[in-house]
C-alpha cells in the first residue's frame, strides 16, 4: 500500500469527529529548550573536533588540495578519546533533529502571516545573519587555521582565502539551508495548503504508537539517503560560493524539516510529542533503545571501516540505513526526555533559550581561537575541550544578548 493510499485527505479528516485539527501553539517550553541543548551540543561537537583521535594533520596551506581544515579548523596534539563519542554521537542525529524542531512552528507562522510576510520574516531572520556569519564570523575563526600552518598576516590569509573559488562559511550552513526549505514550505502551502493539516491529522493517529512513528520517519529518510549516499561520498559536500550542504544528507534533512511541519500542524501537545503520548510516558525505553542502537551503530561501522567491507556496495548500503534507524531512535528518544520532564520555565534555561540562535551564530569563532589559545598548553585534551567548550558557550552567550539589547538586532536574533 502507497503512502497516498494510508494518508487520508484533509476533507476525510475534518468528517471524523475523534480527529480535529488545529495549529500549534505559539511556545513550547520542552521543545524550546531542547533547541537550545542541541545548541549547546553543537557548540561541544566543534569544540571535540581539535581533539578527536581521527583528526587530520595540520594542513600545509589553506588552498592544499585536501581541505579538511574547513571541519577541523584547528588540530591539537593533545588528543581525548572521549572527543571520538562526542563527535561520533552527535553526528548520528543533531542536525537532522534540529531541522525537525525548526519545522514545528512553520505551518503556524505560515497560517498566521501568510506567505508573503512568512517569507520576508524567514529572509530578515535567516538571510541576514547567514550574510554577516559568512562575511565576519567564519573569516575569523579560520584566521587561527592559517596561523597553525606557520603563515602570518592579514594580507598572506586574504590572498589565500579569495584563492579557495568559493567562501566557507562554517556551522552557518545551516541557517541558509533552513531558509531554503522555508522557501519550499511556503511553496507548498500554495500548491497544496491541505497538505501538512492531512499529514500532521494521519502522524497524530500515531500519538500511542511511537514505533510506527519512528517506522515511518526510518522509512521516508532512508528512501531519500541510502540512495545519495551510495551515489555520493557520505563526507562529500556541494558548495556554491559561502552555500554548501552536506551532498548526501540534503533530502534526508529535508524529510525531517517536513516531518516536523506535519507534526506542528497537528498540535506539539495533541500528538506524538503531547506530554501524555506514549512516546514521553516510555522515556526511558526510548532512551535505552537509543544507547543501545548507538553503540551497535558504533561496532557496525568499525566493522566495516577495519575491513575490505568499506568498498562493498551492498555494506555501504547497510551502514547507510544504520545511520537512519540511529538518527530516528535518538531524535524520538531527546524529544521523549524533554516533553517528559521539562515542565517549568528557569531564569537561566530561559536566558539560554532566548540567546541560542546567536550562540550558534558566533560561537565558531570563539571556538577556533581559545583551541589555538591553548595549543601549547601542555593539559590533557579532555581539560582542552572543557575549557574552550565552558568558554565558548559563555562568551557567544555574552556576546548575544549584548546584541539583542540592541532593538535592530532583537528582531534579528
């Protein structure tokens, strides 16, 4: 049976009395605050990366032909192995649940504004800082890059940096890519305004049923990711001047993105991720499941790095779909942990709400500069990456609400 076929229409929905549609509120504290844990956790996973085990050597030059420094801005002789399970971790599932949380309110603001003023407030709120991150932000945290290679001065790094034939614009990625996918759900909310109301009635059936919720979201990303990945390299990524993605995950993180416009849909708190569901009241299932498909992830995927199974189609094809059923498990699992336990508001998490998107903005370049601040320190690894990643939160912290006392930029971040 065809997805078309299990999904009803919004007119068969709205004529069953048990299923009634409604939009999404404006503010939910659980998933507000997991937005800015999974900030946090991005600010860890660039500060682990200096330290990771698997860290390339310093390159010699940033035009060498092997441009790895673009995710590893700065190497540390001073390694931590538990930098490898952060960064191993996080990359199973932060982006792809992050695009999902940023697609809950969309079908809301889409309602509410309509599409023209939904997407002048999505380019004022993304476009822009996407510009000044990638003109200001990423320049400087790939300055301390070329230092590391043995070079100085400003002129030496800008005759280097004009010379790449295109503008790395760091975690900033993302902020672009999500105002792409605005676009396309503002263009669907056109050529089909019914269809996240249907979609997101048809998910909510699905409140007491979390494993065939995570069965289809396993099913829909996996139709789109095991097919770039075995086409294209799981670590390649497109870049056109400062736009780049990540080429295999594209579709992947667009299903999440419109998942997450479904489930807004619907209602954060009638459906799936209602505090009462099944998905909150199992938390801690959800959380073993999830410990345990990471480390069996984990073990596959060393499996196959350590062997000649790595050239094999057929087991490429298999660790693509392991990284599927990880990112779906995981992502159910924090969203099981917040909706069930984050309850009340605090000073301080509110605080740390409030400011998130700056965090993310900005804290690259405090990221890369304290790693290069304490290159010749002779502490372990594991003292590296707490400081710099206890100082990078707090200073990008700082910085943004500074900024935000500013109205102009209040309304931007």
């Amino acid at each position: 049976m065809s997805l078309t076929q299990t999904i009803p229409s919004l007119a068969e929905v709205k004529t069953r009395p048990h299923v009634v549609c409604a939009p999404a509120p404006d503010y939910n504290i659980s998933i507000g605050y997991l937005r800015a844990f999974i900030t946090v956790l991005v600010v860890a996973h660039h500060a682990a990366l200096a330290y990771a085990t698997f860290a390339p050597p310093v390159a010699p030059s940033l035009v060498a032909p092997v441009r790895w420094w673009q995710a590893f801005p700065i190497v540390d002789l001073h390694k931590w192995a538990g930098a490898d399970t952060i960064v191993g971790f996080n990359d199973t599932f932060f982006m792809s649940l992050m695009f999902f949380i940023s697609g809950l309110f969309v079908w809301r603001s889409l309602q509410r504004k309509g599409i023209g003023d939904f997407l002048h407030h999505r380019t004022l709120r993304l476009g822009i800082p996407f510009l000044g991150a990638a003109a200001i932000i990423a320049p400087l945290a790939y300055y301390p890059t070329y230092l590391q290679t043995g070079q100085h001065g400003i002129n030496g790094f800008a005759h280097q940096w004009l010379s790449l034939g295109y503008w790395p614009a760091g975690p900033a990625w993302f902020v672009w890519l999500l105002l792409a996918f605005d676009c396309i759900a503002a263009a669907l909310c056109f050529y089909k305004p019914g269809w996240a109301e249907a979609v997101g009635c048809f998910l909510a059936r699905l409140a007491n049923k979390p494993i065939r919720f995570l069965g289809y979201l396993i099913g829909f990303s996996a139709a789109v990711y095991i097919p770039m990945a075995v086409r294209f390299n799981p670590l390649a990524w497109t870049q056109f001047g400062p736009l780049a993605f990540q080429t295999s995950r594209v579709l992947h993180y667009l299903v999440y993105f419109l998942m997450g416009i479904a489930v807004g849909a619907y209602g954060i708190e009638r459906g799936i991720l209602a505090s009462t569901a099944k998905l909150a009241r199992r938390w801690l299932l959800w959380s073993v499941a999830a410990l345990l498909v990471f480390l069996a992830s984990s073990a596959f995927f060393i499996m196959i790095v350590t062997s000649a199974k790595a050239a094999s189609v057929s087991w490429q094809a298999a660790a693509d779909l392991v990284f599927t059923i990880t990112c779906a498990t995981t992502s159910l699992a924090m969203l099981a942990l917040f909706v069930r336990f984050v309850k009340k508001s605090r000073r301080i998490f509110n605080s740390l709400r409030d400011n998130a998107y700056g965090i993310y903005l900005f804290h690259y370049a405090f990221v890369s500069w304290l790693q290069y601040a304490l290159l010749k320190s002779q502490i372990s690894g594991f003292a590296k990456l707490t400081i710099v990643l206890s100082f990078a939160v707090a200073l990008s912290w700082l910085t943004t609400a500074a900024l935000r006392r500013i109205p102009a930029c209040a309304r931007i971040i």
